[in-house]
C-alpha cells in the first residue's frame, strides 16, 4: 500500500470516528434515559479519542513536525450514512442494521467455504 493510500484510508477512518463521536454527544441528549445517555456520551468521547489521534498519525505520516493542531473539523472522507444519523433511535438502528448486515456477510463466506468444499 503505497503511503499516500495510507494516509487516505487513515483520514477516512478519522472522519468517520470524528463524525460518530459529534453524533454520539448529540444524540446522547435524547436518550431514553439517564443510562443511555452516558453510555452515549461515553463511545462519543472515545470516538473523538481515536479520531484525534488518526489526524495526528497523518500528521505525522505527511511529515510534519512540531506541535499537533487541534481538531476541529473532518476531512471530508466520512460516509454519508455516519453523517446523516440524527438522532437517538436512527443511531441505535443503524447500529443494529450494520450489526446484522456484518453477521449474513460472515455467514455468507461460511456457506461460501462449505459450498466449495462440499464440491470437492
């Protein structure tokens, strides 16, 4: 992977963290309950956490030196669908549609690998 493509994956995972996090504290606000909210805020801070410090990897990666900059704002490489979560139940769905999508894909290879060798 050349480092150009690294600094672009890395930029991308950033924004998306940077964008779950600010949405994450936003949509804490409107949680069900106290419990939620905190846990809420709590992934938001932890998004942020590592959002921060993969800006500061490209930082350093594209060679600079010096004092880190401050974080203030994303690339521009998030997907659309981190961006357009807006609120308590949109975020806990997507999370649930992404959970399931992740576990048919995983059983999909499964099948896939049975499949194969079964037709051996």
């Amino acid at each position: 992977m050349s480092k150009h493509a690294l600094i672009t994956l890395t930029e991308g995972i950033a924004d998306n963290k940077f964008v779950l996090g600010d949405r994450l504290a936003k949509v804490g606000f409107s949680a069900p309950d106290v419990e939620s909210m905190l846990a809420s805020i709590a992934m938001a801070q932890g998004e942020l956490g590592h959002a921060r410090l993969l800006y500061w990897w490209t930082f350093d990666l594209n060679g600079h030196v010096g004092k880190k900059p401050d974080i203030k704002n994303e690339t521009g490489k998030s997907f659309k669908a981190v961006r357009d979560t807006n609120g308590w139940i949109q975020s806990i769905s997507n999370f649930y549609q992404d959970l399931l999508t992740r576990f048919q894909h995983s059983l999909d290879r499964v099948w896939r690998k049975e499949a194969v060798t079964d037709a051996k």
